[in-house]
C-alpha cells in the first residue's frame, strides 16, 4: 500500500491486558487489543488525542480488528504507534506536543511499529499528541523537534 506525501496514516493501539501481556507483540492486533487508524494532511500540525483533529480521520477497532466503528470520546491510552512508508511522526507524553517527543519513522520504506512510554515525573506516560510529516520534509518540516 503506498500513501502519497500529502497524507500519513498512523495507528495508534492499546493493549487491554497487562504490561506483559503486550511486550513481544506490541503492534500486532488480537483478542486483547484496540486500536485506531488515524490518517489525514502531514503538515506537522500537533494532534491531541481526545481533542478534535480538524483534517484527520479516525477509525475504531476492537477484539483484535474484528469490530470496526467510529473513533469516539471515550478514553483511549495508546502505547505504541505503526507508522507507514513516506510518513514520520513524532509521538509526545503531553497533549501540546512538547513533553517526551519521540522520532518514529518506517526504516526500509515498510511499516514501521514503535513502543512508547515516557517516564514524567514518578510516572510512566503514554502517547498524549503526536505529529507527522512525509518522511523525506524532516529537515525543516515544522514538526517540533526539526526546527
């Protein structure tokens, strides 16, 4: 599947079990899992999770991708990010695209996972915001971070 550099499409997932249960296989769907397919424009805007994204869209999956629905307001916690070929994203611990920014971008040109936590405080974070780009606008692109 290849997406033109004006879009990027990540997908952000969570697992429903315990840490454990997640770390061998951390972007690959099953029963335990949810996740959402958000794509739109990689102008390297910051996306705030649980906030309107205007110009995105955003898909819903649950039992592992077996039920599809509309992305909603409810709580969602992704730990890690799938990045596809042409597109970078920087994915963050805050929700101004700012704190604990980390750079995921597809190695090879193919399907890129990363797992995400950020330790803030006396905590661990979860991906709050991130921002994309095509991969090949990194160098000033406007994304924070690549100034």
């Amino acid at each position: 599947m290849h997406f033109s550099t004006s879009t990027y499409l990540a997908i952000l997932s969570v697992v429903l079990t315990p840490v454990s249960a997640w770390e061998d296989s951390i972007c690959l769907a099953d029963g335990d899992t949810q996740y959402r397919i958000i794509s739109g424009g990689v102008d390297g805007g910051c996306n705030v999770l649980g906030q309107d994204m205007p110009g995105t869209s955003c898909d819903k999956f649950t039992n592992g991708g077996v039920n599809k629905g509309a992305c909603d307001g409810e709580e969602f916690q992704p730990w890690s990010i799938l990045v596809q070929p042409d597109t970078a994203c920087i994915v963050y611990a805050d929700d101004h695209c700012d704190v604990g920014g980390d750079l995921v971008y597809p190695k090879d040109n193919i399907p890129t996972c990363k797992g995400y936590s950020a330790g803030i405080g006396f905590g661990i974070s979860n991906i709050k915001s991130f921002a994309c780009t095509a991969s090949s606008n990194l160098k000033g692109s406007g994304i924070p971070g690549f100034e």
